[in-house]
C-alpha cells in the first residue's frame, strides 16, 4: 500500500490543479509569468495543474497560491477553531493559556 495514493487524495489535487489552471486564465496569465511569480519552475508549475502534487512539494504549491491570490483562503479552512467541533473542544482539551 506505501507509495499508492489513495482515489479520494488523486481527486482532490486533480481538483486542486485544474482550479489554479483556472484561476491563472481567469487572471489571464501565461504559466511563465505565473511561475516566474511564484519563484518556481514551469515545469512544477505543469505538476500542480495537472494534479502531480505528490512531486512538487508544499512550498511549491503555496507559493502558486499566493501568486494567484487564494493563499489565505487555506488558512481559513483549515483552522480548527472555525468549525463547530474545534470551537467546542477547544474548550475542553486545550489549556486556558494556549486557547484563542
């Protein structure tokens, strides 16, 4: 099983990929300026369209998002504390000095 990427994990950086496809022509901009922005290659640039995330690296991928203009959107889904069940056991497991 090491090595497999699970269908659900394929899908989604499929996804993934083919929304900053998007949102690069939606900008209208070329993958060399959009890479160039980003600090990283066309070629990795091609990877993250096409769903080849387990290649790229986070970083790499961040920094498409930044360039895109959707980096802080990933912050908010992924805090905990703005999901009913974080809101409520943050209450219960976290110390008082480490709570928001």
């Amino acid at each position: 099983m090491a090595g497999m990427t699970p269908p659900a994990v394929d899908r989604a950086l499929k996804n993934l990929g083919e929304n900053v496809a998007t949102w690069r022509k939606l900008q209208r901009l070329s993958a060399e300026v959009l890479a160039s922005r980003a600090g990283i290659t066309r070629a990795t640039l091609r990877k993250i369209e096409q769903g080849n995330g387990g290649t790229v690296g986070t970083e790499n991928l961040f920094r498409v998002l930044r360039a895109i203009g959707v980096l802080d959107e990933i912050d908010k889904v992924t805090d905990p504390y703005r999901s009913d069940l974080g809101k409520l056991r943050a209450d219960e497991i976290l110390p008082q000095r480490v709570r928001k």
